[in-house]
C-alpha cells in the first residue's frame, strides 16, 4: 500500500503537482464558501477568461503575464464591485456584462497581435503537471495571504455577506469588505488559473464548497469540509491520473464531483437517499 | 500545444488586375489575371518559388502569426472568395479552414492539395501510438525536403492549368527549386552524419517530426503530448514514462516549437537531466527581415539546432 501511494510521488513533477493541487484545492474551497453562499457560482469561470486582456496588454508590452492577468482580474472584480454598488445593477449581471466585454477585449487584442507566434491562451490552461518550483512558491505564497486575510476578516466578511442589516447597523465599511473580497477572489482565481487551469479552477470553487454545504449548516465547518474536499479530489484525482492513465485536471474534476453525488444522495437528513428512507418510515403502506 | 492542423495561414497570387486586395502586399509583375492564395507562410514561399516573376506570392496570415489565436476577419474571408487557385497542404492540416471554403461554395476558388500524392508515414510499431492515435494521418510531410519536390511539382501543375501561357517558366522554376531542395537535403544528410549514431534520438512536444526523423534516420523516442489534437493532456502516467523513457533511452533533449507552451515540457526535461530546446520552427516563419523568411531557412535553422542540441555530450 505504501509503495503504492510512494511510487507516483517519486517523479519530482509528481510531488509538485500534488502539493500545487492541494494548495489551490485547499484555497478555492474555503474561498469558494462565499461564491457558493452568495450564489455567484460563475464568478471563477467568468473571471478566469476575463483575464486574456490583461494577458494581451502584458505581452505586447514585454511584461509579466502573470501580472497582467493579476492586473485585469483585479479590475475586473472592482468593475463588478462599482457597477453593482447601489443595486441598480445586480451582482451576476454585473459578471455577465464585465466578463463578456474582457474576453471580447481579449479575444480582439490578441488578435490583432499578428506578429507573434506565441499562443497567448496557454495561461487559461495552466497543468497541474507542468508546475515549476517558482509556481510552486508564488502559489503558496498568495494562497497563505489570502487565507490569512480572510482568517482575519472572518467575522466582518461573514456580517457584511450574509447580514446586511447587521453590517449597517455594527457600521461596518461594507462597500470596502465586498470590494475586499472580490480581490481576494481574484487573487485566488488568477494564482489557481496558471498553476491548474481554467477547467480545475472553477469546479474547485463551486463543487467543493456546494458539498459542504449538504453537509453542514456553519460556516466554519463548512469551510473546513470544502478545504479537505478539495485537497482529497486533487490528491486523489492525480492518483487516479497515474494508475488510471488518465488526463490529470479531468480526474480531479470528477472526484470532486464524485464526492458532491455522494452527499447529494447520503448526506444526513438532507441527501435524497435519506429523504426517501424518511418518506417509507412515515408512509409505509404507500411504499 | 496546439497542432499544426489548426495553422492556418493564406498566400494570396495576385494578378495586375487585384492590387485593391487588402491582403496582397507584392506587386504583380505581369500579364496574367489570376489570383493564388495559398494557406501557410512556409507555402507560400514554396509557391513563390515556383511561381517566380509570373505571379507575386503574398500572405494572408503573416508569416509569424500563430494561427492557433487567428480568427478570420471579414477581409480574410474576401481574400480567399477573391483567388482563382488556393493552394493547401492537404492531410488534414487545414481541416480549420474547410469551414470557410465550404461557406463560399461555388464562388470560392479551385483548391490544390500541394501534398496530393504523397504516400503518410506509418507509425512505428515499437512506439508512441499505443494509445490509438496511429490512425491519425500525419501532414508534415513538409520536413522532408525531398517531399517538397512534390509539393512544387503540384504547385508547378496547378499554376500552368491557370496560367498556360506561363507553363515553361513554372517548370524551370520547379526544376531549379528542386535541385535547391537535393542540395538541402544533402547538406542535412551530411549534418546529422555528424551526431554520433547512439544519440540520434528525437523527444518532441508534439508528434510533427515524423518524416524528417525517417529521412535522416533519428529516432522519435517518445513525445509529451502523444496526440495530434489541441484538446488532448497527457495523462500523470504517461508522463512519469516519458520522464525513464527519457532517462533510459539516453536522449539528449527535449524539443518543444517555437511559441508553443512548453511548462510541461520544461518540467519534465529538468526530472530527467535533458536539455530543453524551445525555438523548433515547424511551420512558422519569420518575417522577411527575421531569421528564417524561407522554407529553406527554416530547414536549416531546424537542423543546426536539432543537431547543436544532439551532438555535444
């Protein structure tokens, strides 16, 4: 059993792509809490594309892409925070419109960049097997800040995403905490996107963190479910690609959403099967 | 990565009459009223040969543009609704324009397969196709010089059934371009003669250089993405077997295109102690003032790496 779970983890690119798994998966998770409880489940897909422009940009001026991704992730997510600021605008087509205008942006620029035989849409489809240690570093890095701010933040994020009432009356900045959450988002997304890709990225936010949610009611519980949900579906997804012979970010995917079918039908008193079983109890004859 | 199915790139023959087509950027010099294009940089460099002074030779993609981010614009589209003749290299390679010239019907203009004849290279049965992809018809027949023979040879027919007044120049230029491609040809035979035997040995980013590794007798020891489709990733365990197959076989380095992502690739050449080359040109050019405006500087920049990267210990 140990040679078995050993003999992956001999190759170097092994042992990185399992910890850039865990990381992100552990960081999308818990931030995927808030996307998940405030049902903005397309965010990560939405500002994964959104991305390209700032990618363009970075390239044409011979910066880092990683940066210019960073740069227009970032606007993006202030873009959704000003438009959707008094409600006249709702926070999903806030998404809908910023992410369609980027990616069309994007789509335009790089286009028109006729003279490079760069394909600028690789930073979308980062590999969990192509982690170099710098990757690595930079991933754990941003992963650990932004952790720690939410750490930090905790309460005041909590109060100022769920209890608007409350926010309003304990005087909370709260136009300050949302924008300050949308970049942490940003942050999250942009790091997980050239590390694992766009596909792992958004389920890593979303699946994890809808199953905790069957799971358990409280936040901080459901934080730490989704977290160790999502390492489990990386570390497992990346066995599966070793033994399985299969593609990795696919493999990981689907654990995850394996896990969330799981819970969906056998969580407890909420899964489907639980229900049915509850339905039999009480109406025997009918059943 | 992305495949070289996915290039696409448009020459466009322009006659006196068509100097208003945006695309065009050489001046016809004479008579004929015919209008070429063609689907790749390096074709059209291939067609100019043959086509010489008759009918200037321009692209509709510039030469280093990746076509993989190319969509046609309205004025590409026009521009291939404009030629009388579109030359492809046919086996698949242009499977991303079909869309475009089945969109045109009857308006659109005649297509020759510069390929047309040439025999695909069959998969090695030791090798890299286990996983199904022998099937696959590989077009690069291209790195092969002596295949670009034939590519002139269809282009010389397809230029004299459209311009038979121009029938004798063509031929000359085919005959001269061929013997330029022989002497290629002889001068790479004599290159890689100088990488000792039991290091002739080819790992690629990308299954494209098949015909040149049969020509000049490399061996393609394995590849990273064994596919040739864009939307395919490598499995975790395909690439811990490339990593010993890397080791065992003694390859020296890794070969990733020029442009190409090669994260991946990287990583693997640093497990397994290999150089990583990463400016393999297989169908990109540079612009008349770069490094390699031709086919046949392609070639050659192609070789001096490939055989830089393998000789040294």
């Amino acid at each position: 059993m140990i040679a078995w779970l050993a003999e992956p983890l001999a190759h170097g690119f092994m042992q990185r792509g399992m910890l850039a798994g865990a990381i992100v998966g552990v960081l999308c998770a818990v931030v995927g809490c808030f996307v998940v409880l405030r049902s903005m489940a397309f965010i990560g897909d939405a500002m994964a594309h959104a991305v390209l422009p700032g990618v363009a940009v970075a390239y044409l001026v011979k910066g880092d892409l990683f940066v210019g991704a960073l740069g227009a992730a970032l606007a993006v997510a202030l873009g959704i925070g000003a438009l959707s600021r008094r409600g006249q605008v709702r926070e999903d087509s806030a998404i809908g419109i910023l992410f369609a205008a980027a990616l069309s942006l994007g789509v335009l620029l790089i286009s028109s960049i006729r003279t490079s035989a760069t394909d600028l849409g690789h930073i979308l489809f980062g590999n969990v097997l192509g982690v170099s240690a710098r990757d690595l570093l930079l991933t754990g890095a941003i992963a650990a800040a932004v952790l720690a701010a939410i750490f930090l933040l905790y309460k005041e994020l909590v109060v100022v995403s769920f209890d608007p009432v409350l926010a309003a009356t304990l005087r909370l900045p709260a136009e300050r905490l949302r924008i300050a959450l949308l970049v942490l988002l940003a942050l999250t997304i942009v790091v997980s996107l050239q590390t694992v890709g766009v596909g792992l990225v958004s389920a890593l936010l979303v699946t994890p963190g809808a199953t905790a949610q069957l799971l358990t009611r409280r936040l901080p519980r459901m934080m730490a479910v989704a977290g160790a949900l999502g390492v489990a579906s990386c570390v497992i997804g990346l066995y599966a690609s070793y033994y399985l012979d299969v593609a990795s970010g696919a493999a990981m995917v689907l654990t995850a959403t394996a896990f969330f079918v799981v819970a969906f039908l056998f969580a407890p008193r909420r899964g489907a099967a639980w229900r049915l079983l509850e339905r039999a109890r009480r109406h025997p004859a009918a059943s | 990565m992305r495949h070289p199915s996915k290039r696409r790139i448009v020459v466009v023959v322009v006659a006196a009459a068509a100097l208003a087509l945006a695309s065009c950027t050489r001046a016809p010099r004479s008579a004929p009223a015919a209008r070429v294009l063609a689907s790749q940089a390096f074709l059209a460099d291939i067609a100019g040969a043959v086509a010489g002074e008759r009918i200037a030779v321009a692209a509709l993609l510039p030469a280093d543009t990746d076509p993989h981010t190319w969509e046609p614009a309205p004025r590409d589209a026009a521009a291939v609704a404009a030629a009388d003749l579109f030359i492809v290299n046919g086996a698949g390679l242009e499977a991303f324009l079909e869309p475009l010239i089945e969109g045109l019907g009857s308006e659109g203009p005649r297509v020759v397969e510069a390929s047309a004849g040439l025999v695909p290279r069959e998969h090695d049965e030791d090798g890299h196709d286990e996983d199904g992809h022998g099937h696959e018809t590989d077009p690069h027949f291209w790195l092969d010089p002596l295949n670009v023979i034939r590519y002139a040879e269809n282009i010389r027919d397809a230029l004299s059934t459209l311009d038979p007044a121009g029938a004798d120049a063509y031929r000359a230029n085919a005959t001269a371009y061929a013997e330029e491609l022989q002497a290629l040809d002889r001068w790479i035979v004599a290159e890689v003669a100088r990488i000792p035997p039991e290091r002739r040995l080819l790992v690629t980013n990308h299954e494209s250089l098949g015909y040149f590794a049969d020509r000049y007798g490399l061996r393609i020891v394995g590849t990273v993405i064994p596919s040739v489709s864009t939307g395919s990733s490598p499995s975790a365990r395909q690439l811990a077997a490339l990593v010993d197959l890397l080791r065992a076989s003694g390859a020296p380095a890794l070969f990733v295109e020029e442009g190409a992502d090669a994260r991946v690739a990287r990583q693997l050449a640093d497990e397994a102690g290999v150089r990583l080359v990463t400016d393999l040109r297989t169908h990109t050019l540079t612009g008349p003032d770069g490094p390699v405006p031709t086919y046949l500087a392609m070639m050659r920049a192609d070789v001096r790496t490939i055989v830089n990267a393998l000789v040294a210990p």
